[in-house]
C-alpha cells in the first residue's frame, strides 16, 4: 500500500482555531504531593503500580533509576542500573522495562525485584533506537530510518520480525487504540511528520497514513481514535482516525509558545512547553479550549497515572515531582473533575483463596481493577473495560498466590484509590 497523505487546509484551520487573547483562563495550578532530586539530569520516565523508571542523561555512566512511589508524599530512589547509553524513550509492562538505548538496540531490564534490576535480554533494532512501546506480546521501536516490530514473547530473547525503511529519521513513538504512530524527523528540512500504521495484525503493522502536515508535528497522544496532535506552529490539531486511511481533521486550538510533550488526564490534555505545562480542555475533541498555564514546578516531561501526575524538571532538571492538578473549585467545570466513584473495602478480609471487590460508580466510565503485591509488582488485571452507572461487585481467586498482603487499585477515567488486602492461608 502506497503513502496516504494528509494535508491540512490552511482555511480549515483558521475556521477552527480559537485565538489566544480571547480565552478565558480559569485558576488551575499543579499541587506537589512530593519530591526527589535525583542530582542528574533526568528526562523520560514510565510508572508502573508502585514504581517510576526514571533515566539520566549527561551522567558518566548514565542510569536507569527506581523510585519506589507507594508513599507519594515521599517517593524514595531504592536502585540505579547502569545504561550504555542515555535512554531517549522507555515503557514498562508486567515488571518488564524496555529501554531505547541507541546504538545497543533494544533493551529489556527484569524489574520483578525493584532494589536489583538487571538486563534480562537484548535485541538489535538497526540503526540508532530511538523510542519504544509495547502491546501484547510485541515491542515496536522507531530507530534511525527504520520501524521495526519485535516479539518479546521470551524477554531473555527477543526476536525483530519485522522492520520497513523510512527516508526520515525516526524520533519517537505512540500507541493509540489498535494503532502506533511514528513521529519523523527529516534532516534536509528539519521538519517533523507523523505516519500513522495498524497494528490488528501485531506481527506485521500496515501503513495506514502519512500527516503531512505544514508545520512540524511534535507529538501525538490519542484516546481510542481521537488523536491529538502538538503542532509546531503553536496548535494543537484533533484528528479522527476512525478510519484510518481518511482520517478527518475534527477541532483545533491556538497554544502558547508552541509545544513539546502531550499526555491526556481524563478530559484535560498537558503539553509541556519549554519548562512549562499548558492546560487544554477537551472534554470536546471538537472544541478544544486552554484553561491555564502553569509555571511552577518547572517540567520537562510527565506521564500521568489515575489522579496523579508524574514528571521530572526542576532547577538543573534534576528533580523528580509527584503533583495533582487543582482545578479552581469556585468555576463549575464538572466535565474537568474526576467522575465520583466509591471503592469499598473488600470483604471477607482477611481472606482465604477469594474475597469480593466492591465498587459504585455514578456515571459510566472506564474502569481498571488491578492487584499489586507488597512490593508494588502488579500480579493481576481483574478488570479493564468500560461500565455504565451502578453498584458492581467482583471476585479475586487469589488461590494461586501465596500469603501476604495485597493492595487493589481501582481506576475510574482519571481518577484512582488503593485498598489493602490480607491474603492468609
């Protein structure tokens, strides 16, 4: 299948774009919860349960540090693995971390125990490997020139098994609903694109299509197939890609200073810009608005994790944040807040082999269950789906888990509690 492009009209976007002096701004800010300087440079970071993957740069030699965050108002650095290089992008799934490392390709670092990770196998991407994610059992990777799916089915040896070239260089990538998108620098012009594939057939992505874009494409996060894009002429773009051959430019809004970084919490979406984080409402793709700017603690990157927010930035760049975004309780902006949900205890507790999970929910939402040991190592998906308002009871057969105490995380849109279970047998 040959390129589809897509060309945004310049008379579409001035339809859309709202201009700047006339937004309203409403009192957000960011509430630290807690802190850590780490002494480095740190950059790009993932969390998983009760861990954050935090990397360094311009350290001799540079490190993967792991912060344990089961107390966040006192995150705690409890090991560091040495890299070989800077990471430029990283993930984690299932106590597995997978590491960019350039020139080494692929790495993939066993976190089952946090205070001693170690390199648990490595693959080689071709050329520079630049950034990665993960679905299922595949990793894909965007490396200098070269997309490339890799089965990480046994961690200690992973395996590409497919790669196609690009005449652009490959600087990160993002996973959105069954679709990666790789993000392109192309070195005569230094201009950015987005070339979007499907990945239903996870061993063989199929190219979808190519943003062609005027300005520069920065980065993209996406939320089933809304897809927003952070423009480089100060503009964040909302696509459509229901169908991913015509996808459909659908809401645009002006943002100060350009942008650099996305991540979405519930219906708000944060782009970092410079030290800053810009505040979008999207609770309609359609119509999106900024509603605050925020300057303090400075941030370079983020990633956002239930109700929290997880970032690093700071005097020197060295800092590692846990915050929560406030928003001004006087302005009714309900679409802004967490929907309400109610957690109860699970019952019986202490329990043996099985216990019931309660939770009540006020309006439908997405919902996560999941259960972590009393290391913070998830070890159980109960739930992951979407459920209408309403009381809904589930049961946990712990019957394959040892004695101990356990913690189950409920995740509704953006917002999340944690109860403590005792699993005696």
């Amino acid at each position: 299948m040959g390129d589809t492009s897509v060309k945004f009209s310049r008379i579409t976007i001035l339809v859309l774009i709202i201009i700047v002096a006339a937004w309203p701004i409403a009192d957000a800010q960011f509430e630290i919860v807690g802190q850590l300087e780490l002494g480095y440079e740190v950059r790009n970071l993932a969390v998983d349960g009760f861990h954050a993957y935090v990397c360094s740069v311009h350290r001799t030699p540079d490190v993967m540090y792991v912060i344990d965050i089961s107390d966040s108002h006192n995150p705690d650095s409890i090991s560091a693995l040495p890299l070989g290089f800077s990471s430029e992008g990283l993930c984690v799934s299932e106590s597995l971390v997978y590491l960019a490392q350039q020139q080494l390709g692929l790495w993939i670092v066993d976190v089952a125990n946090p205070a001693s990770p170690r390199v648990a196998g490595v693959c080689d991407s071709a050329h520079f490997c630049h950034d990665v994610v993960t679905a299922a059992d595949r990793a894909y990777t965007a490396s200098c020139y070269r997309v490339c799916s890799i089965d990480i089915q046994d961690a200690a040896n992973p395996q590409r098994d497919w790669f196609e070239n690009r005449a652009l260089e490959l600087r990160n990538i993002r996973m959105g609903a069954s679709k990666i998108f790789v993000i392109s620098h192309l070195l005569s012009d230094y201009s950015y694109t987005v070339t979007m594939y499907d990945i239903a057939s996870s061993d063989h992505p199929a190219l979808l299509t190519v943003f062609d874009e005027p300005y520069d494409i920065y980065d993209v996060a996406a939320h089933g197939d809304t897809v927003y894009m952070v423009c480089g002429d100060s503009c964040l773009r909302v696509m459509d890609v229901t169908d991913g051959l015509n996808p459909r430019l659908i809401g645009s809004c002006g943002i100060w200073s350009g942008g650099w970084k996305i991540a979405l919490m519930g219906s708000v979406a944060l782009i970092t810009s410079g030290t800053r984080v810009q505040i979008i409402d999207i609770s309609n793709p359609a119509m999106p608005s900024r509603i605050a700017l925020n300057y303090y603690p400075p941030i370079n990157h983020l990633v956002v994790e239930g109700d929290l927010i997880y970032a690093t930035g700071g005097p020197g760049f060295g800092w590692f944040y846990i915050l929560r975004l406030v928003m001004n309780a006087a302005e009714d902006r309900g679409a802004d807040r967490p929907t309400q949900f109610a957690q109860f205890a699970n019952y019986p507790d202490p329990f043996n082999a099985a216990t019931n999970i309660t939770y009540e929910l006020s309006l439908a939402s997405s919902v996560r269950i999941e259960v972590f040991d009393i290391r913070g190592r998830r070890v159980e998906i109960l739930l992951d789906e979407w459920k209408q308002a309403g009381r809904y009871r589930l049961s946990w057969d712990a019957a394959g888990f040892g004695s101990g105490v356990y913690f189950c995380k409920v995740t509704v849109d953006s917002s999340s509690k944690t109860e403590k279970m005792l699993l005696i047998k």
